[in-house]
C-alpha cells in the first residue's frame, strides 16, 4: 500500500472512532450515567493482526 493510500485509510478510521466515541460520551453525560463531576476515559487500541500493537490513552473530562 502507498503512503498516501495508508494515511487515508487511518484517517478515515480514527474519524469513525472520534465520532463514534464524541456520541457515546454526549450520550452517557446526558443521561445522567456519569458519576461525579469527572468523566474518566481510557481508549486502547489494539490488533489481532499485529500483537504489538497496544496504545492507551487516558483522559479526564471536567462535567461541571
């Protein structure tokens, strides 16, 4: 695969998880599901086909 082919392929990933993961957020904060006054986040992100693959990242959003 060609870099410019690779680098859209990635973006077009981590749009769909950005958006996907910006709704569940907005969701779980709208009804009520969220404790205190802090979200806690945790993404990682992995891969069947390469085992080495494993990055996390945390985060906390301030709800009030």
């Amino acid at each position: 695969m060609d870099e410019d082919k690779l680098n859209m392929e990635i973006r077009k990933f981590l749009k769909e998880v950005g958006v996907t993961s910006q709704r569940e957020i907005e969701r779980v904060v709208r009804e009520g599901k969220a404790k205190g006054s802090s979200l806690h986040l945790k993404m990682e992100l992995t891969s069947k086909d390469a085992p080495s693959l494993d990055h996390i990242v945390e985060h906390e959003i301030k709800l009030s």
